[in-house]
C-alpha cells in the first residue's frame, strides 16, 4: 500500500508525527519506550498529550522539535515540521529551528531560569541569538507578552531576578520566553502541575490567550485531563508508548471508548470511610503560633490547629499561604516566634536538635519530590533499612526481614530492595518513602503534597494505600496539600490557610460546604472541571466578583 505523501510548507498541518519508534537504554540494554505514534498538529490548534507516568508523552512532545534525551535514540518514523522531515537535518540546522520555530515551555520554571540573571535578560535571549530581532525590539515583544500574560509591573518586571517572583509569575515568564521569537509551534510540558489551583487558573487562561492572539500551534502535555480539557482542540491518551485513543476534546471527555481513558474520566471517586472516634485529647495540637524567616519576615499569624488520633488534618491553600511552614514549625525546623506545638499532652521542644530521639520517631515526613527526598546510591533496602537501625538498632538479616515486611505492607515486590532509585517509577519511589515513615513506627505522619507531581491514577493508589495503612496502623496524618479533590478523599478535618492565617476549619463535610468566606469560594470555584468552556466561565465569574467589590 503506498504511503501519503509528504506535507508541503504552509500546509494547515504544521507537525505530522508518523510513526515514531524511540527506545532507551538501562544498563547497556535497549527498549521501546515509543512505539509507533502518529499524530497531527494544526497550526492555530492545541493537542493534548495525556496519561500516566511512563506514557511517553514527554518523549514525544520534544520529538516535535526534532529531539530526544540522553540515553534514548530514535528507531523509527518521520517527523515533519512545515513540510521538512527533522529526521534527514543535521544539528545545526536543527538548532536553527529549535527556540525560534519551535519553543519548549518546561514544568518547573525554578529549575529552568538561571537565578545569576534578570529575567529580561533571559527572555530575550534566544530572539537575539537567532536574530530574529534586536535588543530594544526584543525588550518591547517581552513587555508586550508580560502584559499579555497578566504579569504584574509589565514594564519593570524583566528587572528582577527569578527569586523575586512567585511561582506562577515565573511559570508565565517562561511562556514569554517561548512565545518571545514568535514560534510556530510552542511544547507545553506539565506547566502548571506544581501551582495550586488559583494560579494555576491565572497561568492556565494566560497561557490558552497568548497561543490564540499569537495564532501558533500547540502541544500541552499534562496528566490532568480537567486542565487539558480547557485548553486543547484534541486529545491524544497514551500508554506504554503507545498511542489509546484520540479525537476531539469534547468526544474524549464525554465519550471516551477505552476502558483505560473511561478510568481516567471517572478518577477520584474513591473517599475514604468515616474514622471512628477518636480520644478527646488531640494528638498534635499548635497553640497560638507565630513564625518567621530572618526574624523579619513573618509567615505565620497567630495559628492554631488541633490532629486527633487516627485521623487526617488537610491544610490547604495556595502556594505561600503558609502550609510548608506550618510543618517546618511541627518538626522543629523553624522554631516559632511565639506560640506552642504538643504532642500527646506535652510540649515539643521547639527546636529539632533538642528533641528526643522517641519525639523524633513519632513524627515523619513524606516529601512531595521521592526524587530529591532519596538518596540517589543507596538501594531500597538501605534507605528502608536506615530508620530501623537508627532508631531500634535492627541490623543484619533481621533488618532485611523488616524491610520486606514493610515492602509486602505498601504492595511493592520484595524483588525491588536491591534496586536504586532511578530504577524505580515515580509511584514506586513515593511508596518507598511511605515505607521509610513507616519504619520508624510514628504516630503521625506529615505528608508535604505526596501526591501532587504523580499522575492521577498512580496518586490514587498512594491515597488507597495511606488510607489502608492509617486503618491498620491508626495513624494519624497531617496533610499538606493544594488539591482539593485530594482532600475529599482523604481528610476528616480542614484548614483553609491564606496568608499565614487559617481563614475557615473545621470537620470536612462542613469546611468545605456553603456558606464560605470569600477565599475558601474562590479556591473551591478555582478547581479545573471537565466541562467544555468552564476556565472561561470561572474567569467570568471572578471578574464579576472583583466587579462587585
């Protein structure tokens, strides 16, 4: 059977992906990790890579640009950009295109800066490296894209280094940076996985304006089919490197023909059952507390909060309202300006160095990067196994005993204890670090956004298994989180948090119910729907609010 022919320059289809095979290498061996996509882009549209880590979706986002990772390779399938296959180009020329025809936008913008340079030196760079303009007309196009994108100061702000923005300013920063050359087509890689819910609104509505009044093409690759619902024309869900199902965004959502992409539309059912009650006194009590970084700038306000026994306390809130901060004071890295923390009756210390050991094994921690929480040389039985030795003295076979307990208890093979860490998926590394809490046999355990950079099926397994572990164990946890379908399912209790101050607490069933004080509504009405037209309609109602204030 012939071919098609190949697209020709100016063709309505910008990026046509036939076939692409890539494989990568672990330990001198190769293996499939795409295994012959195919796809389309228009120019003017969005597509929409969607699914669980391991998918292939960032692989093939930046195949787009005619690219691929360190320890991967491409073995099959073109890739033609504007009626040119980037397979038969050589690096210069691809260097050529890459930055000025084709931008990348990554999913941290902390990690994608230089914090050594302004920000308009940065976004202009790549404008004058390719030559597509000079410094002045290069500096007019970034204040045009900074108000574009609602940035705030747009004239002033390429004047500040990465530090001196939030987030979600410096999210939109690198979109600016993407756009400022005036792309083709621009790959969108998870930008807005880490922002909570209201900036991800702002970051997410900016974004989808500026790829229309530009007119580029687009691939935006998430694992939250709410988010990529708003922005993308189609759908593309991938698995295992192989492409599920794809179409019009609005037949994928409400009619999705895929067992694995029904899965992923009808996520987040699960809810935990009521706890049974539990002891008047509270576990964890926080007494008046009030902290601040440098002895100036103060983070907290007066902040009280109560955890009982066997049971999850969600506090949430948008990125610097003080959630972090509120368990860096809990564990005794911030010692509070004023203000107490007890644990079961007594008076923690306020400082970590002075606690006792016993005071140390009640509370743990799971951090939400498994990454950068493990060490990347030790195995998994060594990074299981060092709790239980520094806090019982369990050494030898008994200590192997106890860690394939602990791996039986979060449902990993008992086979992965000799791994490391790269070689394990993001799910697999984040129940290590369940088990390495675990073993220290705590009576709570605080859980710093555990779930937030896992896909959605991989994260409600880890709510399942925290919820099983907390039935048997009747642990008590103290959840930090900006999601607030995670805390449907998880919480017994709420705290809203805004500013250092917590604004509305209380059990789950009423904190999160009507009436509610003007920012726990925008927050709840900030949470991405799968419904057609909903980010619009949320940005309506938000500026009708401001309106009316």
């Amino acid at each position: 059977m012939a071919s098609n022919p190949p697209p020709k320059p100016g063709d309505p289809v910008l990026l046509d992906i036939r076939d692409l095979r890539i494989e990568g290498e672990s330990e001198d061996v190769w293996s499939p990790i795409v295994k012959g996509v195919s796809l389309k882009v228009k120019r003017g549209r969005v597509l929409g890579l969607i699914g669980e880590s391991g998918a292939g979706k960032s692989t093939i986002g930046i195949a787009g640009m005619g690219y691929v990772r360190g320890g991967c390779r491409f073995t099959g399938g073109e890739i033609w950009f504007d009626g040119v296959n980037l397979r038969t180009l050589n690096e210069r020329q691809l260097d050529r295109m890459r930055g000025n025809r084709v931008s990348y936008v990554a999913q941290s913008a902390a990690a994608a800066f230089n914090p050594a340079w302004r920000l308009m030196d940065q976004i202009v760079e790549v404008a004058l490296i390719h030559g597509v303009m000079n410094r002045a007309e290069a500096e007019r196009r970034a204040v045009e894209l900074f108000r574009k994108l609602k940035l705030p100061e747009p004239e002033t702000i390429g004047r500040r280094y990465p530090h001196q923005v939030s987030g979600g300013q410096l999210q939109r920063a690198m979109t600016a940076m993407a756009l400022a050359p005036r792309p083709d087509l621009v790959v969108f890689d998870e930008p807005t996985t880490a922002l909570d819910v209201t900036t991800q609104l702002d970051v997410l509505a900016a974004i989808k304006e500026a790829i229309e009044d530009e007119g580029a093409a687009a691939i935006y690759i998430t694992h939250d089919l709410a988010v990529v619902s708003q922005i993308a024309h189609e759908i593309m869900v991938l698995r295992h490197g192989e492409t599920v199902e794809w179409g019009p965004t609005e037949e994928i959502i409400s009619r999705p023909k895929k067992p694995y992409t029904q899965a992923l539309v009808s996520l987040r059912a699960f809810r935990k059952e009521e706890a049974p009650p539990a002891p008047p006194a509270p576990l964890l009590s926080v007494e008046g507390v009030t902290a601040a970084y440098g002895g100036a700038v103060t983070v907290l306000h007066d902040v009280s909060l109560a955890l009982e026994t066997g049971k999850t306390l969600a506090i949430v809130g948008e990125s610097g309202s003080g959630k972090s901060t509120m368990a860096r004071v809990v564990t005794g890295l911030l010692p509070p300006v004023s203000g107490a923390v007890r644990f079961a009756g007594a008076a923690l210390p306020p400082r970590l160095k002075d606690r006792t050991k016993d005071q140390l094994r009640d509370l743990q921690l799971i951090y939400q990067m498994p990454d950068v929480a493990m060490n990347p040389r030790q195995t998994v039985e060594e990074i299981i196994g060092r709790p239980l030795t520094f806090y019982f003295g369990t050494k030898g076979a008994e200590r192997a005993r106890r860690v394939h307990q602990l791996l039986d208890q979060i449902e990993l093979p008992r086979a992965l204890a000799t791994r490391l860490p790269t070689e394990l998926s993001g799910g697999q590394k984040q129940r290590v670090c369940i088990a390495r809490a675990l073993a220290a046999k705590p009576k709570l355990i605080i859980c710093d956004e555990p779930t937030s950079a896992l896909d959605p099926l991989v994260a409600e397994g880890i709510l399942r298994l925290l919820v099983g572990l907390q039935r048997e164990e009747g642990l008590s946890y103290l959840f930090i989180t900006h999601d607030i379908a995670t805390v449907r399912a998880i919480a017994d209790e709420v705290a809203v948090m805004f500013k250092g101050r917590v604004v509305r607490s209380g059990p789950l069933e009423t904190a999160l119910a009507p009436p509610f004080d003007d920012y726990t509504d925008l927050l709840l009405k900030s949470v991405p729907e799968m419904t057609p037209g909903w980010l619009e309609g949320a940005l309506a109602s938000r500026r009708m609010e401001g309106a009316g204030q």
